[in-house]
C-alpha cells in the first residue's frame, strides 16, 4: 500500500512539474511575442517614415540655404533640450538622493513624494499656461528658449527625480554598509559606492526627460513660440521640430506637402538618437572616469 503511495505521490509530482514547465513555457512564449511586436512596432514606425520622406531627405533640405530648411528648427530643438535637463538633472538628481539616501519613510519624504506625483499628473498644457504667466510675462523673458527650458525643465522633474530613485533603490544596502564600516562619511558612501552603480538608471532618466522635452508641444508653443528664424542665444524665440511638424501637417494640402511633414518627423527621429546616444557615451565616460578615480 505505501508503495502505491508512494508511486502516486511520484506520479503527482511528475505531472505538476509538467504543467509548471508547461505554464513557464507559456509564459516565455509571450514574453518574447510582446518583445518581438514591441521592436517590429519602432522598426516598421522608423521604416515607413524614412519611406515617405525618402525624395526630401537630403543635405540641401536639412541645412540647405533655403528657406524652408530644417535648421533652425534643429537648433531651436537642441537648445530646449540642453537647457531643460541642465536645469532639471541636477535638481532632481538630489532630490532623488535625498528622499532614498536620507529621508526614508519620514513624514518630509511622503510629503514631498506627494508633490513629486502630483507634479507627474499635471497636463502640459498647465505647464504651458504657467510658464506663460510666469517666465513670459511676469519675469519678462518674452517668448524665448529659456522660457520654455525653465518650463519643461519644472516638468520632466517627476521623470527624473523617480526613475532616478528607482535606480538608487536597485543599489545592494551591502555597498553602503561596507562603506560606512570603513570609515566613510555619508557624502563619501554614496558618491563613491552609490551612485557609480546607480549611473545607467540616472542615463536612463536623462533619456527619458529629453525625449519628453523633444515630444511636448503645448508649452513649447506658448513659451518658446514660433519663430522660424535660426535662435542666436536661448533669449530669442524659436520653433520646435515638434511644433514645425504640426504646421506643416496643419498647413498640408498637396502630396509634397505630407512629404516634407515626414521629413520633419524623420529629422526628429534621427535628433532623438543622436541625443541618446550622446547622453550614453557621456554616461560612459563618466563611469570610466570613476572607475579611474577609484
């Protein structure tokens, strides 16, 4: 009889390993099916775009002497997003250190949590109504690229300061414990032993603030405006290829017209990469040099 049992109770373990495996499976399938439609979505996405602005995209319609080339727009872009995260990053970069290095679980740190989701909920268009009554008029910046980069940079805080948080959070307490065993200060643990290993999730934050930066519309318009002219210093007004690329599919009526609006928004794509991978070897050389110093 136990014997039997025992055979059973094998028999049983066998078939729930089966089915374990089976669901694991299952589960790995759809995993790599929803990575799988994820990159054929921003392939054909990039694909189709360049295809549509295969005619104009060309030397002479980016920085060409015309006056309907793409350079001023570039440059306006450009000067938003260097502007933005060079107000932002260092803001929400302490900020982040302090609410997981320093006020955990503390009444301040809920407090200011709160703040810092409710700052993510707020509309663009909030910003860009605020940054209007305050940069434009009230500071007296007028419609300008420093009016719009201290607008943005108030609203990709929320990305910065909790994506940042999250990549301190992934740090082993056990590399702040062994370097305070040692004899470091607080400041010392985590410039030393915290953040170099916490540095990819920060690029990731700087990643994600400028492609919102790069993305938004409504506060650039209100803030930064619509000029088209080529911005000599970020006290001059400008347009976003963003806020090009709306009028331009606005203003749309003949086929060349869509054209050139899908060479606006390959341009954009490939400004995106470009500062991406800019904010990657930055990130790269940084840890070198850490790594160095160390």
């Amino acid at each position: 009889m136990s014997d039997l049992m025992r055979t059973q109770k094998s028999l049983s373990q066998t078939n729930l390993r089966k089915k374990r495996k089976a669901v694991d499976g299952f589960l790995y399938g759809l995993m790599i099916a929803a990575s799988v439609t994820v990159a054929v979505a921003l392939v054909g996405i990039i694909v189709y775009i360049l295809y549509q602005s295969a005619g104009m995209l060309n030397i002479d319609t980016v920085f060409g002497t015309a006056g309907d080339n793409f350079l001023p727009m570039i440059v306006s872009t450009f000067l938003t997003v260097l502007v933005s995260l060079t107000l932002a990053l260092p803001i929400g970069i302490m900020t982040a250190i302090y609410l997981n290095e320093y006020a955990r679980k503390s009444g301040p740190s809920r407090y200011l949590g709160l703040a810092v989701d409710t700052l993510a909920g707020i509309p663009s268009i909030v910003y860009g109504l605020f940054g209007l009554l305050l940069f434009v008029r009230i500071l007296g910046l007028g419609q300008s690229i420093i009016a719009g980069g201290l607008t943005l940079s108030i609203m990709i805080l929320p990305v910065i300061i909790r994506t940042t948080e999250e990549a301190l959070k992934t740090v082993p307490n056990s590399f702040r414990e062994g370097s305070l065993s040692l004899g470091a200060t607080k400041f010392q643990t985590i410039r030393y032993a915290v953040l170099p290993p916490a540095l990819p999730g920060m690029l990731t934050a700087a990643i994600l603030a400028a492609g919102r930066v790069v993305g938004e519309s409504a506060p650039v318009l209100l803030t930064v405006g619509i000029a088209r002219h080529l911005p000599r210093s970020i006290f001059e007004p400008g347009r976003t290829l963003t806020i090009h690329l709306y009028h331009l599919t606005k203003e749309a009526i003949n086929p060349d017209d869509f054209a050139l609006a899908f060479t606006a928004a390959a341009v954009l794509i490939i400004l995106i990469l470009i500062i991406n991978t800019a904010v990657k070897l930055i990130g790269a050389s940084l840890g070198q040099t850490g790594e160095n110093v160390d």
